[in-house]
C-alpha cells in the first residue's frame, strides 16, 4: 500500500489549472486534493451548484474524469487545514501513531527552498502548491517543514502551476 501523499491548492484561481491537478493527481496515486480559499470555489453571490454547472465543465474537461476518481475536499483556511493535517492520529483501535503527523511541503521559490532533486521526503506528506501569480502566501509558508522549488534556467521566474506539480509530484512519487 502507498503512503499517504496529499495536495493543497491554496487559492489557484484557474478551473484548468485545477482539472490538470487532478489529472496528474490521478497518475501519481495521490491520496486527496484539498482546494482551498478561492481554488474552485464559486464568487461571492453564486451557488456552489450554479458555479459548478456553469464552470465545473472546464474542470472537468481538463481532468478527463479525475475529479471522480481522487477524494478531494473544500477548506476555507489553508492554515486551519495545516494545523489539521498535523495532529497526531490514531490507528483503528484508537492507538496513537506518532509518526502520524504529515509533513507539510510548499512548491514555492523562496530564500529558504531548495532544490526538490535534493529534498527527501516523509510520508504522510502534502505538498502545497501556490497562486498563479502569487504563489504560496508568506503565512502558510511560515507553517512548511520544508519549501522545495524547481530550478529556472531560463528567462522566465516559473512554470504553470500544474506543470510545476507534476514535475515535482513524479520525483517525490519515487520515496512512496
């Protein structure tokens, strides 16, 4: 059985980009997806249900299925989900597991990242991956065990979000 492995959309703002997510999520075997803040969530003054039937066919589209075939759930608070991932857990008899706590990982160019070729990861884990423009903000990068990053040797600062996740959720794929 695979170890637990989790991705956090934290305020991703394209319906494309979070289909191609849980397109790639689906290839690696991730365990759940967690939207959170703005990722899928419908505009202020609209339904849920009016915004996933106008858009979620985008979503849909881009993911070819996946959205059915890995467990996601909505957050409002990144943070509040951070803090939730991690406490300690228990077995099914109740019995604390202390390795119980996922790791918690940004996808983030940052001062204090390295490169995810050298990261090594820990199970359960979840990797965290930012805004198109904005990345992942300074306050859940605060709450990170680790920031991991994909070297640039171009002119441009990044890749697409959901290019920067499979990349990085292939080489972290190979520890499960």
């Amino acid at each position: 059985m695979k170890k637990d492995f989790y991705v956090i959309c934290d305020n991703i703002r394209s319906l494309e980009n979070i289909g191609s997510v849980f397109r790639t999520a689906d290839a690696l075997g991730v365990s759940k997806i967690f939207l959170c803040g703005i990722s899928g969530k419908a505009p202020i003054g609209e339904t849920q249900e009016s915004f996933l039937k106008r858009k979620g066919a985008i979503a849909s589209k881009t993911a070819l299925g996946a959205e059915k075939t890995i467990p996601f759930e909505y957050c409002e608070s990144t943070t509040r989900l951070l803090r939730r991932l991690r406490a300690p857990r228990s077995d099914e008899s109740g019995f604390p597991i202390k390795s119980g706590m996922t790791q918690i990982v940004a996808l983030e160019q940052d001062k204090n990242s390295i490169n995810y070729t050298k990261f090594k990861p820990k199970f359960p884990l979840a990797l965290i991956l930012g805004n198109e423009v904005d990345g992942v903000s300074k306050k859940v990068l605060t709450l990170c065990d680790k920031i991991i990053e994909l070297p640039m040797a171009g002119s441009k600062e990044s890749l697409n979000v959901a290019v920067s996740f499979g990349i990085a959720g292939y080489e972290i794929n190979k520890f499960r």
